[in-house]
C-alpha cells in the first residue's frame, strides 16, 4: 500500500473531558493509537471508576471501528 491513511474519532467521557484518537499510517509498519485530550489530560486523582471505565469503553470502540486485530497493553 503506497501513501497513509488517518482516521479519528472524538468521544465525550465525564467530567467535562473528550478524548480523540487517531491512527495514523505515515509512520509505516510503526502505526501507533494517538490520543489527544480536551481540555488536558486529565489528572491522575480522577482516572478512576466512571471516568476510566467511560476512557476504556471510547477506547475499546475506536479500536473495534478499525476492524484490525489489536492488543492493548495497559500499565
């Protein structure tokens, strides 16, 4: 496949937060999930509960709209 491809998707998590990720092919076999936060990224005390379970949920369905196998490594 010659060229790149991006797609993105916006999703609105509690606490007045929205998250978007994108994939982006420009870097080749290296493809990485980004993720972009509004207003910031949210503060460590407040991932937690609903807030992470609402971050999980956006997460998980972006990655099944791409339709590609995918493992997700969390820490």
């Amino acid at each position: 496949m010659t060229g790149t491809f991006e797609y993105r998707k916006e999703y609105k998590l509690t606490k007045g937060y929205k998250v978007e990720f994108a994939l982006d092919a420009s870097a080749g076999p290296m493809t990485a999930l980004q993720a972009e936060w509004s207003p910031r990224v949210p503060p460590q005390k407040i991932v937690k509960g609903n807030f992470l379970e609402a971050y999980r949920n956006a997460r998980n369905d972006f990655i099944e709209s791409i339709g590609l196998k995918t493992l997700i490594i969390e820490q």
